[in-house]
C-alpha cells in the first residue's frame, strides 16, 4: 500500500512540474530538473499571488481538486511535496 | 514638444535600422496567410522574444510584449540620464486592446465555466496590461495612462501628452500605441473591410471601398519639453501653422475607415506619401507615419512611396533621395471624415 | 502651475444605490444596500452583485448598457449646470473612464465563431460605436470636438479621466469638459475577479477585519468641470473646485499593489501640493475601499501615515459596489455631495477594525464641517490616482 502511494506520488510530483512550467510560463526551467522539496514561493521557484491562484486552476483542471479556501493556500502551496500530497489526499478516487 | 528616442516592432522587425530598411526597400508581401484573410502584416514570433529585457516578463502576452519592448527601446534611443527615469510618465494608445488574450478568456468560460477560468489570462486581458508592463520593466513610478479612440487614438495620446508637458506633471513621457492581429479580429476584418486580394494599400485611389490589408505592431516616442534632447524632430498635435510651409503630407489612407473620398479634398500643393502599404493597416498607424516623418527630418532623407499607383496624380515621393525637409503632416481621416493631423517639423 | 480655477458645475450619478443624487443620498442616509444575484446575464456564480434593477434604463440591442448609464448619468449633470439648451460657443471637452466598454468582450459572438467559423456581425457593430467619450459626444449632438478621451486605466479610469480633464482647462484647451466613468456588469470581469479569489460570497465590507473581497456593482459617475471664468460669464457662482490630481505607478506587479504604498502617498502627496493644502486640511477622504485583504490593508496604512490616526475616510463601494471604470467618477461625485451638504455616509459593510491597518474608517453618518474632500482610486496595474476637491 505505502509502495503504491509512493509510486502514486512520483507520478504526481512529475506531472506537476511540467505542468508548473508549461502552465505558468517558466521559461528556463526544466520540469526534470525541480526537486521534490522545492520551495514554491519567494526562494525556490519564485512564484507570485497570481501564480497561486493560477495552480488553483491548474488543480481542478487537471487533478479535479478544488482549493476551496486560500487561506489554507500557504501551507498546500509550501513546495512540490506539500502540493503533491495534498492532490494525492483530494484526488477523487 | 520634442522626440528625443524612438522604438519600434512591427511586422519586418524591431528598432529604427529595421525601419529605415523596410522604408528603403519598400513594399513586400503580407507575411501571413489565413484562410479568412487574404493576408496580414504579422510581427514574426522571433521579434519579440529578448531574453534580457523581458526576463522578468514570462507571463506577457504579445500585446504587453510589443509594447515593453518598443517603449525599452524609445527610452534606450534617447539617451536620458538614467536619474531622470522617475520624472517619466507613460501614455498608451491602443485601437483595439489585447483582444487575442479577451477571446482566448472567452473561450475559458466556454470550456471551463465561470468558476473555472484562468486569473492569468483575466489580468492580461485588460487594456492597461501593457502600461504596466512597461512600467514594470522600466521602474518608472511616474503617471501611467491607457488610453484608446479607435482612429483617434494617437492624436489624443500626443494632445495628452502636450498637455501633461505643459502642466509640468512631468518632464519625459513615453507615448505610444500598440495594436495586434489575431484569428477573430482577422474574421472581424474580412467581413468589415474590403481586404486586398493582391496584398497592397493603394493609399492614393481615394476609393469609396478603399482596400487593406490588417497589421500589428507598436510605436513609441520618447518626448519632453526639454530642447536639449530634441534628437529628432518637434511633434505636435495641437500647433498646425501655415499650410505655406507644409513641405510634405504622409496619408494615413490605409483603408480601415471606410471612404476614402475625402482625402481628394486636400491641397496639391505638396508633396505626398503614404507608409501604410509598408507598415500595414491598423486604426493607430499615424504612430508609425510620425516615426517614419520623424526619421525623415532627422536624416533629412525621404523614402519613396512604397506604392506607385496615383490615378488623382498627386505629387508622391517617386525615389529615395537625400533632400531638405522641415514641415511634415501626418493626416487620417477617421470613419466619420474628421480631419486628424499630427505635425512633425524641424528648424530650417 | 496656472492660475486658472476649475470649478465643477453638475454632478450625475446612476447606481444602484440610486437612479439620481437624491435617490443615492437617500440610500446613504438609510444605509440601505441594494446588492442581490446577478439577472443581467446566465452566471455559475453565486457572488453577491450590486445591479441596477431600473425599469426605466434602456437595455436595447444597439447600444452597450454601459453607454446608456453614462448618458443617464451626463443628463443629471448637464441639466444641473444649466446646458440642457446646448453649449453654445463654448469648446467642450470629453474625458471617461471605461473597462467594459472598451472590449470585444460578448461571449454568444465568440461562442458562435468557435462553432461554426463564422458569426453575424451585429455585436461587432454596436462595439465599434461604443467608444464611451465619442458615443457621449454623438449622443449630446456635441459636434467639432477635438479633445475626446476614452481612459482605460482599469479601477482609476473614472478619476483619471477627470485629471485629464483637468489638465486640458488648465491649458486652456477647452473651457469645459464632461468628465468620469462608466460601466456595465458584466460576465467577463465576475468570472475574471472570482478566479483571482478576490470577490466576496457575502456583502463587502471594506476595511473590516474579516473583509472577505469585493462585489462587483455597475453604474456610472459623471461631473461638468468648467473654468471658473466662463462659470462668470453664465451668471453662476460655483461652490465646489477640483484643485489637484495626482497619478503614481507602482510599477511592482499587474494585480497587487505594491505594499509600503508608495505609490499612493505618492499620487496624494501630488493631488495635494497642486492644490495647495496639506493634510491637515482634509476634512475626510472618499478611498477606494474594495474590500480586498491587500487593497484595504495598503490603503489604510497610507491614509493613516498621510493623514494621520484620526483620519475620518470611508468607502462608499458598501453601498455601490466596486464600479470599475465607473469607480473614479461616482466616488468624485460623492466626494462634492458630502462636501455640499455637509455629511457623509458611513463605511457601509464595516463593523471591526482591523489590527493590521490600525485605524477604522467612519461607521456612522457624520457631519463634516471643513471644506476640502480627497478621491482615492488605486487600480490593477498598479496606477494609484487621487483628486482634490473644495468648497468655497
């Protein structure tokens, strides 16, 4: 079970940074080459406010999982991992 | 008013050198072909990309591009200190907006539904993107403007930028327009207008269904009040002067407003030429007759007009040739035959 | 900086706190907030919005709402400075401020291409009439004009198009303008908005510790500046002067403002020196007020260092809405009627202050006796724009 969940996380993990790149627009980066406990916001990726909201869609549109509140935002948005689980606990199954 | 710098993208490049080849070598064809569209004067894709100055743009549309780059451009051109940079305002000038990311919103509510629409897109899809975009780019904390009326856009962008002078709100302004073609509005033009089937504005028929040919692009001036930077030439479009010492009128007859008999009214006592057919049609294509006016009086050079076809025999530029002038007036007439007239001179 | 003065000679406003001034100042004065859903257009959303419900307000398929608000609103003004017979001699100018009006932004047009290549163009047509100051000018027959500006600054359009109407009397390009801002509610900008997660699912309540967002409203704000000289010459004594503007970029990001608030001390700091007042000399401020967690937060702070702890402000978009490009020129309205009768509403939606900002705006109708009124706008962007406004 914790063999599947893991595997399950590698293939969110590498999903999500290709879509991060692709989706909001960040040239120079290559999805293979973010870690996996990359910060998202300021140090690390760099993100913005408009970056969190745009991976609000990027979940729903592409994981189906809505972030109904952005207050919880900061902790979900933390890094790749954080985000990575959080899909992973939501995604209907 | 004076233009101390200058910048341009449009469809055979960016900056002034682009310029003077494109005026020198003169018409080409349409560079893109749709199938709606008998063809367009598009800005190539490579042109607009700039890693340095637009490193901190990666999410910029093209309309927001052309303009960062075009104003970067007019500042870098004009030489001001650095220091003075917080004295500048900007005024933006576009016909249409970045209607290319309104439709592509639009179809994110018809794919997505309301509550499933991209933020992104929503903030670039506003007018005022770019302004602030340069603003951006620049560090300019000075007044920001985005204006647009339709034909009359880039005559009020200058009057606004006259005025702003005069009141001392600023001592630089960069004014320009930016205007682009995308699949929608290239449909809207061929319902709307008549569109050359051979890919040229005959910017000299005057004809009651003139042709065009639909274009992108943006054009910026740097301008002050401040004579020692007056690298190029004065701009005004509020002090006309005599008609006498007019020495040559660059038509704006680009066939985006319609009938086009009223230019047959005006006087034949100068010279004339047109650069829509290099330049293309768009409602705020006087910015880019003002640059190639501007050009002219500084190089005290004309270009021929690019098309030759004059059956009202005018007196157009036939060659490219060295030769002294001081007084140019851009004129359009707009879609309900007002008069719109930009003057551009130089001291003699 | 030339001496002439700038008086403000009509004043028109159409929300949906009201279809005229006295409606609306009889709903400030009621606190009552006409906000409810959203039957303009099919929306998934259920965002509280604040609609004008006017049987009496033309919807036709020819002419954007949003123009129809601005003449509504123009009519009011025009008729109360005494030009409802024309203009006569004089040069008028006209300055508005619009966000809707200006885009190709109809979604049966759009949805009709996608599907089949091609869509009539009827919607294209009416678009192409409705740039807001040139449909003005045709619509009051106002003809020979040669300073006609449509602003399209996002939330400052309204103030923006008044300081640049400003700015030609002063230079004596004209010797009065039609000057403000209008817009429609429309489904773009609430699906745009929402997806920001910058709207409210409740009534707005700016700077209030627990705001939650804005609601969208729509109307139209208009004002007739005119040279005080040619005030004279008509035989009337005006009591209300636009004195200053002010208009500062941010320059630090497209949708958040930039947080020391630079860029609106900057645009006051502006508005004030032209009219020669210091802060002391405020008697209240009308700010932009969102109702968003930065807007209010950035805003506040300023006010609060600018004008001190004691500032008296409030945000009328409790009782509007936030209008957009409308937004400048109802709220400038605003400003002249408190100044005029000497109160002002309370900061409808407010109820707790907010540590983080410090100081709270007004929570209940106050008189105000001094005679100079501050507009704050701050847009998308980054554009921070202020006005200056006195009475004699």
């Amino acid at each position: 079970m914790a063999e599947n969940k893991e595997a399950e996380l590698k293939t969110i993990r590498k999903k999500l940074k290709e879509l991060l790149v692709s989706h909001l627009s960040l040239e120079d980066v290559v999805p293979e080459k973010i870690k996996d406990d990359e910060i998202l916001f300021g140090e690390g990726l760099g993100l913005d406010s408009l970056d969190a909201v745009e991976i609000v869609v990027l979940l729903q549109r592409n994981f189906g999982v809505e972030v109904k509140d952005m207050a919880q935002g900061k902790k979900i948005f933390y890094s790749v991992d954080t985000l990575a689980n959080y899909i992973y606990d939501n995604q209907k199954k | 008013m004076h233009i101390a710098g200058m910048g341009i993208v449009f469809n055979r490049g960016r900056g002034l050198a682009n310029l003077d080849q494109a005026l020198t070598e003169g018409w080409i064809m349409p560079n893109s072909v749709t199938a709606s569209c008998a063809g367009v004067y598009q800005v190539p894709p490579e042109v607009i990309i700039d890693k340095q100055v637009l490193k901190d743009v990666r999410r910029a549309d093209n309309f927001s591009k052309m303009a960062t780059l075009a104003a970067f451009d007019a500042l870098a051109d004009s030489g001001i200190p650095e220091e003075n940079k917080s004295k500048l305002g900007i005024i933006l000038t576009t016909a249409f907006g970045p209607h290319v990311t309104t439709f592509g919103f639009l179809n994110e509510i018809l794919t997505y539904g309301d509550a499933g629409v991209s933020p992104t897109l929503f903030s670039h899809s506003v007018h005022n993107a770019a302004a602030s975009y340069i603003a951006l780019n620049l560090q300019t904390r000075g007044p920001t403007l985005t204006m647009t009326q339709f034909a009359n856009s880039f005559q009020q962008a200058i009057i606004l930028a006259e005025s702003w002078l005069k009141e001392k709100r600023c001592e630089y302004i960069l004014v320009g327009s930016v205007d682009q073609i995308g699949q929608v509005m290239e449909y809207i033009c061929s319902q709307k207008l008549k569109l050359a089937s051979d890919g040229k504005i005959k910017p000299f028929n005057f004809s009651q269904i003139p042709e065009a040919v639909p274009a992108e692009g943006s054009a910026f001036f740097l301008v002050t009040d401040n004579i020692k930077y007056n690298k190029y030439c004065s701009i005004s479009a509020l002090q006309q002067g005599t008609k006498k010492e007019d020495d040559l009128y660059i038509l704006d007859s680009d066939g985006m407003c319609g009938n086009e008999e009223c230019y047959k009214n005006i006087t034949k006592k100068v010279a004339f030429t047109s650069y829509a057919p290099v330049f293309g049609s768009m409602l705020t294509l006087s910015a880019f007759s003002c640059m190639a006016a501007a050009l002219i009086l500084k190089n005290q050079k004309i270009y021929a007009s690019p098309i030759q076809e004059n059956p009202h025999n005018l007196n157009i530029l036939t060659k490219n040739e060295t030769l002294a002038v001081h007084k140019i007036k851009c004129l359009r007439y707009n879609c309900y035959q007002e008069e719109l007239i930009i003057q551009l001179s130089r001291p003699r | 900086m030339p001496e002439t003065n700038i008086a403000i000679t009509g004043l028109g406003a159409v929300s949906a706190c009201g279809n005229d001034i006295n409606e609306t100042l009889q709903n400030f004065s009621d606190g009552a907030r006409n906000a409810g859903k959203v039957t303009l257009f099919e929306s998934e959303l259920h965002y509280p919005v604040f609609q004008i419900n006017n049987p009496t307000l033309l919807d036709d398929p020819f002419t954007m709402r949003t123009l129809n608000l601005a003449f509504q609103a123009a009519q009011e003004a025009i008729l109360e400075a005494e030009f409802e017979n024309g203009f006569g001699n004089l040069r008028v100018g006209i300055s508005l401020g619009t966000t809707v009006a200006s885009q190709l932004n109809d979604t049966d047009f759009y949805r009709q291409y996608l599907n089949q290549g091609s869509a009539p163009m009827n919607s294209v047509d009416r678009y192409l009439k409705s740039n807001l100051a040139q449909a003005l000018a045709q619509f009051f027959k106002i003809t020979k004009i040669n300073f006609c500006t449509t602003i399209v600054n996002a939330c400052s359009s309204g103030t923006d198009a008044i300081g640049v109407g400003l700015s030609w009397l002063r230079n004596d390009y004209c010797d009065l303008v039609i000057a403000g801002g209008a817009d429609e509610l429309n489904r773009v900008p609430l699906d745009g908005f929402g997806s920001l997660s910058v709207v409210s699912k409740s009534l707005c309540a700016p700077f209030d510790r627990d705001r939650a967002g804005l609601n969208l409203g729509e109307g139209a704000g208009i004002i007739i500046l005119e040279k005080e000289t040619i005030a004279h010459k008509r035989k009337k004594t005006p009591s209300l002067f636009l004195k200053g503007y002010g208009l500062a970029a941010d320059a630090y990001h497209l949708t958040a403002p930039r947080p020391d608030g630079s860029g609106l001390e900057q645009a006051l700091e502006q508005a004030l020196k032209e009219a020669n007042l210091k802060p002391k000399d405020v008697a209240f401020i009308n700010a932009h007020g969102t109702a968003t967690k930065d807007n209010d937060l950035v805003e506040g702070k300023v006010l609060a260092k600018v004008f001190g702890k004691k500032v008296k402000f409030l945000s009328t978009k409790g009782f509007t809405g936030h209008t957009l490009g409308a937004a400048g020129g109802l709220e400038a309205v605003f400003a002249c009627l408190g100044l005029r009768h000497g109160w002002v509403p309370a900061c409808a939606g407010f109820m707790n202050i907010d540590p983080g900002i410090g100081v709270a705006p007004i929570t209940h109708k106050t008189k105000i006796s001094g005679n100079c009124a501050v507009s704050t706008s701050l847009a998308f962007g980054g554009n921070n724009a202020a006005l200056v406004i006195t009475r004699n």
